[in-house]
C-alpha cells in the first residue's frame, strides 16, 4: 500500500506531528523508529524541513501498521 503523502510545508509537518502523536511516541523515540535523529523530527515538524523518501517510506509503514486509527489522519490529509 503506498500512500501520497503531502509534500508542503507546513501541511507535511503537522501531519508527521499527528502520525507521532496517534502512535503515542516522543519526537525522539518517533525520531528512532523512522532512523533519523530526534532534530530532524523536530525540523519536519515545526517546517524547517521535509522527510527524505526514505523516511516517507517508513512512516507510511506506520501507518499501515496503525490500520484503522489511521483512516481519520489519511482522510484528513486527503490521502489515498
């Protein structure tokens, strides 16, 4: 399943904000599980930057794993 993610700024932010909080983790433990360091987590979230497709990758495997909580995010985001 691969999603369209949103790639704008702040859009990508805060909706990368939302899939940390649904999963209930810090920035810094969010920052572990997609393999990138807990300032670059920060930096998407606060729009000073945006994931790289590998990062993109990982989070909509998140997502997939989230299953159903995740149908509110995605139609929120319009994302299909």
């Amino acid at each position: 399943m691969t999603h369209n993610l949103i790639t704008k700024q702040p859009e990508i932010g805060q909706f990368i904000r939302e899939v940390r909080l649904l999963t209930g983790l810090t920035q810094e433990q969010f920052a572990a599980a997609v393999g990138v360091t807990y300032p670059t987590v920060n930096r998407w979230e606060n729009a000073r930057a945006k994931p790289s497709p590998m990062a993109i990758k990982l989070i909509e495997k998140m997502l997939v794993d989230l299953g159903d909580k995740s149908q509110d995010l995605l139609a929120k985001y319009s994302i299909k």
